[in-house]
C-alpha cells in the first residue's frame, strides 16, 4: 500500500500507478519497505531481478504478470544485459543509454506504461487517460516511445522551448501518434513542471496521470540497476560480499539518486551517494548547508537535462529524513511554494555533493578520453567531476559507480567542443563525432526535421486542456 509524503489516505499500488500524484499535491511512499535480498539475485539476469524488484513493490500483480511485461519492455535495448558497465580505474561507469532513445530515462519509461496497462485492468478502469509530462529532455522521447502502442493511454509532453538538445527536440517532435501531443513551452522546465502539478490540482475532473519520477511506478524500477551493479561487481570478483560501494549520480529532479537511496535502505551495500549537480546547483547547497533556495539565477547549460530548481523527487527524501512526519514535509513544501525555499537541518550521512560549471565538464570529457579511450557525455562528465572531488576530499579507495545517463550521441555538439571542434549542425556533429572516435552511430538516431507546436506559459492550461478533452 502507498500513501502521500504528505498524509493522504493509503491506496493500492494500481491506484498509486494511475494517480500519479496523491490527491494532496505530495509523492507516493509505500506504507512499508519490502523484504528484500540481494543475495537472492545472486543468479538473476537484468530482468528476473527487475521482476521480482517490482513484484516486492506492487504484489497486487503476480510474478508472471510482471515478468512477462518486463521481457517485451526491455526486448528492444541493443544489449541482452539491458545495461552494461565499462571499468576505468577505481570507477565503473554504469551506462543505462542502451535503449530505444539513448538515455536512462528509458530503463523506467519501458516500464511504467505496462503497469499502468496492467492497472487499469486490476481496477476495471476503462476510460482514456492522458499522461501529462514535463520534461528536461531525456523524459519526453523516452515517455512518448513507451507509451506509443499501450491503449486507452494518451500523452501530452511538455518541454522548455530553447531548454533542451537538438537530437532530445526531434525525438520528441518528430514523434507521430494519434494519442500524443508534443509542447514547447516559452519558460523554463520549472516553468513546465510547476505548470504540471497546477494542472493536476485544478483539473481533477479530468483522467489524467504522470510519467514524470513523480509516478512511483517510474522511480521503483530505478532501483533494480542499483542492485544490478553491485551483483555484477561481486559476480565479477571485483568486490566481496557485503563490500560496501560508492554510487555517483548526475541529477536534476533527484529521482536517479533517490532511487539509489532507496535501494540503500532496502539492504544493498551502498557505503555514501554522491549527488552530482551543474551550475544550476541548488541540490549542492542543501547537501552542503541544509538550505534549499530556488530563488537564483537559471543557466542553460551543457548538461540541459540538470536545468532544474525545483528538484521534485527531494520531497520523498525529507519524508524519510523527517523520520516519516507527514506534518512536517507539508510545512517544508509550503515554505517552497510560498516563498521559494526551506531550511533543513537535520543531518544525512553518507550523501555528499558536487557541483561543476560548463568548461569544467567539458575538460572532464575530453581528460576521461585522454587516459581511458572512452567517450561519456556531459551529464556523465558531471558526475565523474564529482567522483573526481569526492576522492580529493575523502581519500576513500572504495570501488564506484558512476551512473552514465546518457550516449554521447544525445550531446555530440558539447562532446567535439570538448576537442575545440567546433559544427554548427547537430545531426552533421554526429557524423563527425562518429568519425573522430570510431564509434558506430545509433540506427535510432535517424529523424525527420522536426514539427513543433510552441505555446505562451500563460496560455498552456487552455490549450492543454482542450488537447486532453480530444483525447477522451
């Protein structure tokens, strides 16, 4: 059973699903952590352990239920193992870019449309419902490729005009569907987000749901690649049982990491997380001095997809932080709503956070290469920097991994800068990058010029709505 960060009512796991958000404006918790092992995934591929991870989370759905969803979600990623990891020094880095659209968000959004397909058939819920989603980037291909062929579903996507990649912008615009709607937004991914959670709370008459990591049914399967990569250590003999691990995050919204946080109090030996931020570093300063403060500047940056100030999943980490007080989780999001930032000074070990600046991640890129012959983007260069400092300031050995969200492909023109090279097109950068690096380019990565639809902040809520009545 779930229930709110902010103290609504427990509900199952199929209404949790297709809720998305609680009727209180909080995030979905569940009421109690699963028992769970990692000892008993000693001999599992990628998706038995992702099927019995899910199955402790929502048991209302049988084994078989789940495990055959979960075969046909992850039968298109271009690795049997779904997710690979690259050894280079002290750290190994976790590449979830294997999917369909070249980013982690993948490993979830192949997921979630088939719970909540599997949802709506437990609570013999037969109206249309429309996924509403911001994103950052990565969330949007990723959502619009997983719900694509489930149905009685739609999606309506969300993204800052000018605030993402050109490869993140057509694959979402060039995405077709008649159950699917692509925004561009003039604002920020703020802007987005904080468009969403207004929308929900004033629209209640209307079947909506969310694909952000908001959804539970989103973070949950975030955690399996957490328990996959400590079981490939010790599989591997790089590290012996009940070893404790590092894991470095590049993140914006704080689902990745929340979802390591997760399988940390769940058992896996996981020794500290370290929170990797760009200059937008909000999430820097909260780990460092206990104040999160959205009212600064906003940078569009190299790493687009961190471009967050209002980092939404942080709410289920006070929940647990605040000793599980929904009280006091209300009274900290009032204080961010109202005026733009919450003191918070009870202690967190074993997190520690970064932040880097554009030609620091650039540099990062180009150093990785120079002394490992591996090409990792800019989010990933983030969170290696971080490793970096983390190592500095500790002096801890302890083996690492650091989570690579995304192929360098999804950013080539950042990855050649980092070698002065410089291409104006994006989709020539590709070629060149290819080129330079030998590196064979991705068949998904052939789109159409892309068609897009931009719409005023001020009048999203009229044109979203009249899209998600069309839908119905």
């Amino acid at each position: 059973m779930f229930h709110s960060t902010r103290g609504s009512k427990l509900v199952s796991s199929p209404e949790a699903i297709l809720n998305g958000l609680a009727s209180d404006g909080g995030l979905y918790v569940i009421d109690n952590l699963p028992k769970i092992n990692y000892k008993d995934y000693l001999n599992d591929d990628y998706k038995t352990m992702a099927s019995k991870i899910l199955n402790a989370f929502f048991p209302e759905f049988s084994f078989d239920e789940i495990k055959k969803e979960i075969d046909q979600a992850y039968s298109t990623f271009d690795t049997e193992n779904v997710v690979e990891l690259k050894g280079c020094g002290n750290a190994y880095f976790l590449e979830l870019f294997h999917g369909p659209t070249l980013a982690f968000k993948d490993l979830a959004l192949v997921v979630l449309p088939r719970l909540m397909k599997l949802s709506k058939e437990k609570l013999g819920y037969k109206k249309n419902i429309t996924i509403l989603t911001a994103t950052s980037g990565d969330t949007g291909g990723a959502a619009l490729n997983g719900f694509k062929s489930i149905p009685g579903i739609s999606i309506v996507v969300l993204y800052p005009d000018g605030g993402v990649s050109p490869v993140q912008e057509a694959q979402m615009c060039s995405f077709k569907g008649e159950n699917a709607k692509v925004l561009a937004i003039q604002g920020n991914f703020d802007d987005c987000q904080s468009f969403v959670k207004k929308f929900f709370s004033e629209n209640k008459d209307l079947s909506l749901s969310s694909a952000n990591s908001i959804n539970i049914a989103r973070l949950i399967p975030q955690t399996v690649y957490y328990f996959y990569s400590y079981i490939y250590l010790l599989r591997n003999g790089i590290i012996k049982d009940g070893e404790e691990i590092n894991f470095d995050v590049p993140t914006g919204n704080f689902g990745n990491i929340f979802a390591g946080f997760y399988a940390k109090m769940l058992g896996l030996p996981i020794k500290n997380l370290i929170c990797a931020s760009n200059k937008n570093n909000v999430l820097t300063d909260f780990f460092c001095n206990g104040k999160y403060n959205k009212n600064r500047p906003f940078f569009k940056t190299n790493s687009p997809s961190m471009d967050i100030l209002i980092s939404s999943n942080l709410e289920r980490f006070l929940y647990y932080a605040n000793n599980e007080d929904t009280n006091k989780v209300s009274s900290l999001m009032t204080s961010l709503n109202t005026n733009g930032y919450y003191d918070f000074n009870n202690p967190y070990p074993y997190f520690y956070a970064y932040s880097t600046d554009e030609a620091k991640t650039l540099s990062v890129i180009k150093d990785v290469y120079n002394e490992f012959n591996y090409v990792i983007d800019p989010h990933t260069a983030v969170a290696y920097n971080a490793f970096k400092e983390y190592s500095t300031e500790t002096n801890d050995k302890a083996i690492t991994v650091v989570v690579s969200t995304a192929s360098p492909y999804k950013f080539p023109q950042s990855v050649l800068e980092a070698f002065s090279i410089k291409e104006e097109d994006a989709f020539k950068s590709i070629e060149v990058l290819s080129k330079k690096f030998n590196l064979e380019i991705p068949s998904v990565l052939n789109y159409p010029a892309p068609e897009r639809t931009v719409v005023k902040l001020e009048d999203a809520s009229s044109y979203v709505k009249e899209v998600v009545k069309c839908f119905e």
